[in-house]
C-alpha cells in the first residue's frame, strides 16, 4: 500500500510515474539552449561539451582529452573563464554503455565543486540534468537514474525538505557496494548522523539495508510510524520504470538494517 508523505504533494498533471521531463525545473533559456546542444551532437562519435549563459547562450569549449570518445577535458584557464560565466554546464556522451544515460563519478565530482547544474547529452539524445534545487519536486515516482535519481538524492531531498537545511551530496560509481565500499554509511557520518536502536525510530531517522552485498547500499527515509520512503535499485542504472514509493517497514525491519539519526535531533 502506497500512501502520501505529509506535505510533500505529487507533481500536477505528471503523465505516467517516472516519465516527468528530465529537464523539468530548468528555465526555459537553459532548457532551450540544452534541446540546441542535443541537436548539434548527435551522431557525434566524440564527446562535447558546452557552457550555458543565464541568458541562454551556447558556448561550446574543445575537448581535447585523448580519448575523447570517452570522456572530456577542457584548457584549465578556458574552462575557468567560461564556466565562471555559465549557469549549466552541458556536455554529450556517446558510448552505448548502459552507463552513458548516468553521470559519471568524475561528472559528479565536478558538478559538487562547481554548485552548477550540468546536463548531459546520452547517445539517445534524450538530455537530463542533475545538480539543480527543485525543493517542489514530488519525492514518489521518481524513475531511477544512478547517480540523479537513486535512494541517497531521495534521502537528501526528503531529509532535507523535512529538517530545512541541506545534507552534502557525494560522488558515486554504479556498483561500488560490491567493493566493500561504506559509501552510505560514510556520507551519513560525515552529516552528523548517528545509530540509534530499532525501537527509537523516529520520523526523519533513516533506515540503511544491504541489499545484494556486505555494506548498507540502500536507504530510506521513514516517514511516518511502519513508513519508509525510498527509491527501489534497479539492476540497470537507469530504468524510468523502476519508481520511488513509499512502503510498509514490518517486514523490511526482519532482515539486517540499521537505524540513523541527525545529532541535530537527539
């Protein structure tokens, strides 16, 4: 059963769960010069990148990575000037990896440090963006894509929606809890988030489950008492299909999981 978060109303006229525009939250100048971008690259066999103006301007920089099939270096004074006056950053991928309808580790990174939306250009020509503060945007049904639109962005934005401050974001790469890696877990300490028992639960706590490895690489924000908003993975890294939802915890809380609190909230 499938019910409302309190005070996080769903995305009016939203046509189907998962199917929202994934420019959705641009202004129009942004999103115009994005579509502009998408055009001019496809079929391009190397990658390409572009700065965006407030106003709406395209201006597009060379790679001139190595491998520019691959991935995009920019002249560090040229990518300092232009993106000093950008308002998005938006660059294409052209490999048929799975993976090229995601951010890569290295895209995030930069996106973090610069506090810019980027927008990315898949092979398919069908542009997304990440990076950008929609505080109105619906938490349930949200399709999944890794790295935008996974369980930890959900967590942020439902944490941080409910507590009125912002959690910091980090880079992930598709898969990372099959190397042992504590990504979760180290992103909630570094937020000042603790343990507390099962029986302590809280709203605003949230709930960490392994799910398919030996670290927490699943979260979810509880909701109400038995009630965890979440973003179920997928085994594709995008899949629009795959939704956020909220679900009943009683038999979610019979396996391994454990529960975190913000220190603000002792």
């Amino acid at each position: 059963m499938q019910t409302q978060v309190p005070g996080f109303a769903p995305f009016p006229g939203l046509p189907q769960p998962g199917l929202a525009d994934p420019l959705e939250g641009l202004a129009e100048p942004l999103a115009a010069a994005v579509q502009r971008f998408a055009e001019q690259v496809a079929g391009e066999k190397l990658e390409r990148v572009a700065v965006v103006t407030e106003a709406g301007d395209l201006e597009e920089l060379e790679n001139i990575h190595p491998e520019a099939a691959k991935r995009f270096r920019v002249e560090p004074a040229a990518w300092l000037g232009a993106t000093e006056r950008a308002s998005l950053v938006v660059h294409s991928h052209v490999s048929p990896d799975r993976l090229s309808w995601t951010p890569s580790p290295q895209d995030q990174r930069t996106q973090i440090a610069q506090c810019l939306p980027w927008a990315i250009v898949p092979p398919d020509g069908e542009a997304f963006v990440f990076g950008l503060d929609r505080p109105d945007r619906p938490l349930e049904g949200r399709g999944f894509r890794f790295g935008v639109d996974d369980c930890w962005q959900l967590f942020r934005d439902a944490w941080s929606r409910w507590a009125g401050e912002p959690l910091p974001n980090f880079a992930r790469r598709w898969r990372w809890w099959l190397d042992g890696e504590p990504l979760i877990e180290r992103g909630l300490h570094t937020a000042k988030f603790y343990a507390v028992p099962t029986d302590e639960m809280q709203r605003g706590d949230g709930v960490l489950f392994k799910v398919g490895g030996e670290v927490w690489n699943h979260i979810g924000f509880i909701n109400a008492p038995g009630e965890m908003l979440h973003h179920p993975g997928p085994v594709h890294p995008y899949d629009s299909s795959m939704i956020s939802l909220v679900s009943e915890m009683e038999r979610l809380l019979e396996g391994p999981h454990q529960i975190m609190r913000h220190e603000a909230h002792r």
